[in-house]
C-alpha cells in the first residue's frame, strides 16, 4: 500500500457567501482568532504525515502565497526590536511543510481545481483537504482518515452526522454496508425526505490517481460547475469508497455563522481568552434577557 504524502488543497473559489469582505480578501485567510482557516487546514495536514502540498490558488489571492513563504523584512525587524517569541511564531508558518501554489485561472469548480494537481500527484493517492472546512479533533481529522485508507487500501470520504433540517446544504453519503462503512453512491444537497442518510460529506478526502481520468472526462453539474463531488460518484462506480466518521466539530467557515462559532470555540480554548470572552458571553446573555 502506498503511503499518503501529499495533499491538495483548493482554496480558488469565490467566496460569495462572504460577500464582501472576499471582494478582496479571500475567505480561507479569514483569521479564526488570530490564524487563518487556512494555516489550522495546513497544520492538520502536517500533524497528519503530509510531506507536500499544493494550495489551488488564483490570481486575486496572492497574499496566501506571501502568507507561506518566508518574509525576510518583517522577520528582520522583530529580530532587531528583540521581539523572540513573534519571530519564532512567524518563521514557523514558512517551515511548516513544503507548500506549492499553481493557480486556477478561472472558478471553474473544485473538480476544475483538482485536476490542475495533476502533475504535482502523479501516480500515488493522495489528500484533498477544502480551504474553508474547518476540523477541532483531539486526532487529526486526517489522520482519522488515513487511519481508515490504511484499513481498507480504498478511497476514503470524511463525513460527520448531520441533523435533518440541515441534510439540503450537503453531499449525503449512501451506504453499501453499514458495518464496514463501505460506501455506495452520494446525493448532492438532497431534500430531506430523499435523503440516504445522515451523513454528510464534509472537505476531507482520501483518493487514488485513477480520480485524473475522471476528472478529465467529467462534465459541468450543480451551478454550472466542474464538481469534485461529481468525480468521486463515478469513480465509486469502480472502485471502493468508505466513509470516515470524523470523531470532532467541523466549522464551514465559509458560511458566516460557521465562522463566528468556530472564533468563539476557538477563542474559549485560550487560556489567556478564555476568561474574558465567557465574562462578555455572559453579559450579553444577561442583556438580553
Ligand atoms: P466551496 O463551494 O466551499 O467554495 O468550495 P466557493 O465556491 O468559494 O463557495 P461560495 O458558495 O461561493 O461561498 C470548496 C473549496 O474549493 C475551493 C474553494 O476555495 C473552497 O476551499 N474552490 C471552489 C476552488 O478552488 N475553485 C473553484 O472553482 C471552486
């Protein structure tokens, strides 16, 4: 069995439900407390034996690349002002792992996305991880993942269970066997009565390269887009699919709401916030009563 070294993270999408503010910055450097969504995703994927990455980025999200690279300037001034612990906190995020950009020219969709790693997969399985799904695990939600492709050798679909109300906004996953987690099919944002389960594909994937042909082959669907999701139903057509249940809490800090809880959630592990964010939390709850 091959072993998962690589991971690809699309982060070239709109944003639109964050209007405005990804007018101009993109949502996955939207900071949860004082780190981007997206350097948490990294680390996750770090903590999880990824060895290389490649973020899909595009041309209007250039501060990601400036984000992972090294920043002499800055790191030169801290250094003279004898500011140790921040210029240890910023030398850190450049020697993470070793990060790759390409850029996806146009949103054409996360399936669009993927294929542009083609080259930089070549022919081994690896990760895909969504810039704006955001995973709080005691172990790595990855490695959960990992966990199950070592169990299995087959691609492996994160998910997590879902309420029914909110079954219409997720790719539902359809079991083969409920023992094994072995999957059947998925339905795209099906309506509550038409769906197969209750659980919910959420962005962490494990696929073999075989998803390339696919992909290359593959024609627009939802919002007139090239979607991964669209790839990976037919590749189950041919080869083995499981679930992951994810043992944490998952943020779509791509929504608004999703983001505002996981700062909250985020904030109250500090133990240098914790006090004070609960304190106001409290207030606030008296007011309005
Ligand atoms: P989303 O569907 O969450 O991103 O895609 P979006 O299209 O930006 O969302 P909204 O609905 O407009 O708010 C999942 C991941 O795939 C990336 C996104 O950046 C996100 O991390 N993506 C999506 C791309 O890289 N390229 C695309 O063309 C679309």
């Amino acid at each position: 069995m091959k072993k998962i070294r690589k991971a690809v993270i699309p982060v070239a999408g709109m944003g639109t439900r964050f209007l405005p503010v990804t007018k101009s910055v993109a949502k996955e450097m939207l900071p949860i407390v004082n780190k981007p969504t997206l350097h948490y995703i990294i680390e996750e994927a770090v903590q999880s034996g990824i060895e290389e990455i490649l973020l899909i980025t595009n041309p209007y999200k250039k501060v990601i690349e400036d984000y992972f690279d090294q920043s002499y300037e800055l790191e030169h001034r801290l250094e003279e002002k004898g500011k140790t612990d921040e210029l240890t906190l910023v030398k850190e995020i450049s020697n993470m792992a070793r990060i790759y950009t390409i850029r996806q020219g146009e949103p054409l969709g996360s399936g669009h996305a993927v294929l542009l790693a083609k080259n930089f997969v070549g022919d081994e399985p690896f990760v895909v991880m969504y810039g704006d799904d955001l995973m709080k695990c005691e172990r790595p939600a990855l490695q959960q993942l990992i966990d199950v492709y070592e169990k299995h050798d087959a691609s492996v679909i994160g998910t997590m269970k879902v309420t029914e109300d909110v079954v219409e906004r997720y790719g539902i996953l359809e079991l083969e066997d409920e023992k094994t987690g072995k999957l059947k099919t998925m339905v795209e944002k099906p309506k509550r009565e038409e769906a197969p389960s209750l659980f919910a594909g959420l962005g962490r994937y494990i696929v073999k390269p075989e998803i390339f042909s696919v992909l290359e082959q593959l024609k627009r669907g939802v919002g007139n887009e090239y979607q991964f999701s669209d790839a990976m139903k037919e590749l189950m057509k041919k080869e083995p699919f499981y679930m992951c249940e994810i043992d944490g809490t998952y943020y779509d800090t791509g929504s608004q709401f999703g983001y505002l809880k996981a700062n909250i959630d985020f904030a109250l592990q500090r133990e240098d916030l914790k006090e004070q964010v609960l304190e106001h939390m409290k207030q606030i709850i008296e007011e309005e009563k």
